[in-house]
C-alpha cells in the first residue's frame, strides 16, 4: 500500500523540479540586463534590454525578446532588422547599428548594437523601428525612445581631409584600471543620412594625455588597427593613474593619409579628434 502511494509523489516531484528548472532557464536569458523600454503592436511586444537599463550616447548593446500578446510566450525563431532615426526641425538621420541576431546559447534573446552619437537636452528625438518575420508573416513596430547625453565624450562625429563625415565611438575599455587596458572603437562612414558602413583598414593613433597633470602621456600604448572578425579597431591604452583622460587620436586612411587629427606637441595639447574617460 505504501508503495501505490509513494509512486504518484515521486512523479509529482520530479514534474515540479522540471518546471523550476524551465523559469530558471528563462531567468537566466536576462541575466545581467534591464528593461529599458517596450514596442508593441496588436500581435507582439517587443522587450528592449541593455545592462544599464537606458539608451545613451555612443555605443549600446541592445538585446531584443519578441512576446506574444495573446500566449504570454515569447518567440524562438523570428528574423529581426531595426531602424533608429533623429528627427530635427529640418532633416532626420539615422546612425551605425550592426544587424540583429539570436544569441548564442538562448532560445528568446536577440542582440545587436547602436551608436548613438547625439541626443537633444531632454534626451528627445530619437524613435526606433523594429521589423520581422514570425513564420513568414511580417511585423512591424515603432516608438520614441529617450538617449541621455553620456558624461564623457565617447563618439564623435568629424568631417574628414576627404570631405567624407565619420563617426568614432569607443567601445571599451568599459571599466578601466591602472595599467594595460585593451582599447576597442569603431569607425564608420556616413554613406548618407540613412547609411554608416564600416570602414575597414584604416590606422587610428592613439596619444592619451592628463590635461590636470602637465598633460602627461603614458607608456606601451599602440595604435588601434582593424580586426575583421569584429569590424573593430583595437588597440593597447595604458592609463598610469585614475582620474580624467583625453584619448588624442589621428585618423589615417589606407595611404597613411591623415584624415583628421594632430599630434600633441607644446602648442598642440589636444588633438581636433579625441575621445575622454574618467575612473
């Protein structure tokens, strides 16, 4: 008799355990993120995620999850773009973003980057639109977004020696430290107010100096060079103390043609093109 009842609670516990283990599951595909905002039509909302919980100027990495209004569940296949747009009194623009992808590793989650490289006072002006397909349908959705001016200046936008305008934004590093840090930006082109590729190949110079301390240098920093793997440059930034630094940087196209930039001399202390930090 004992048996006939301990059966059915050992089925119970196992079927209890499994289900934890589908919420754990799903709790562990936002780890480490924050819901900024949602897009929504009449099918589907859109979840947008960054490890900060907002949008701001320069680079964002924004991860997507796509729920079905009606099932409460949220979709495994779908193929997503997205389209960020600036509208100013007299013209609107878009920005460099990357494409948009599952992650590895997770059934709901998809990720993509932004740059953003202006925002109005109010954080006003940007709206995002997200388009995909679910089982061949199409879908679409749009909303305003708010992008916070960053402390620092960690994009710039500059018109080059070659009349072409480009944007530079810094993607790490993201918490720096006293001594070596791995240094990785990305350089695009305006092709036109809807379109920034990236450009490959060029040479980024790299001069970090302290303004607040006789506008030292430092030792063992090397010049930022594309890496195809990413699309990125990356390069070596030694920081020899904490507080404020200005990253000097000469632009050099695939002739060594300077692009945009000085070096630092005593009548120079900041080169035209620069990016800051501050730890």
């Amino acid at each position: 008799m004992k048996i006939k009842y301990i059966i059915p609670i050992l089925i119970i516990s196992l079927f209890s355990v499994a289900c934890s283990t589908d919420d754990d599951t799903d709790v562990n595909e936002l780890e480490g993120l924050t819901k900024v905002q949602e897009l929504s039509n009449n099918t589907h909302s859109i979840e947008l995620y960054t490890a900060n919980g907002q949008f701001s100027t320069g680079y964002n990495a924004i991860s997507i999850r796509i729920k079905d209004n009606v099932s409460n569940t949220y979709i495994e296949n779908a193929s997503l773009t997205w389209n960020p747009v600036m509208q100013m009194p007299t013209m609107q623009h878009s920005c460099p973003k990357s494409t948009v992808a599952k992650v590895s590793g997770k059934t709901t989650v998809y990720e993509g980057y932004i740059i953003y490289q202006m925002a109005n006072l109010d954080g006003s002006g940007w709206s995002l639109s997200v388009n995909y397909t679910v089982n061949g349908v199409s879908y679409d959705a749009t909303g305003t977004i708010v992008v916070k001016q960053a402390a620092k200046q960690n994009v710039t936008s500059f018109m080059g020696s070659d009349n072409k305008r480009y944007i530079i934004a810094l993607l790490e590093p993201k918490m720096p430290k006293i001594g070596n840090n791995k240094m990785v930006v990305g350089l695009y082109k305006m092709e036109n107010m809807m379109s920034f590729p990236v450009v490959e190949n060029y040479t980024i110079t790299l001069d970090p100096r302290m303004p607040s301390m006789e506008n030292h240098s430092s030792p063992n920093n090397t010049d930022l060079t594309y890496k195809a793997d990413d699309t990125m440059y990356h390069g070596n930034l030694s920081l020899t103390m904490t507080g404020y630094w200005v990253l000097n940087l000469k632009l050099l196209n695939a002739q060594n043609e300077v692009l945009k930039g000085e070096n630092i001399t005593l009548e120079t202390v900041k080169s035209s093109l620069y990016l800051e930090l501050e730890f």
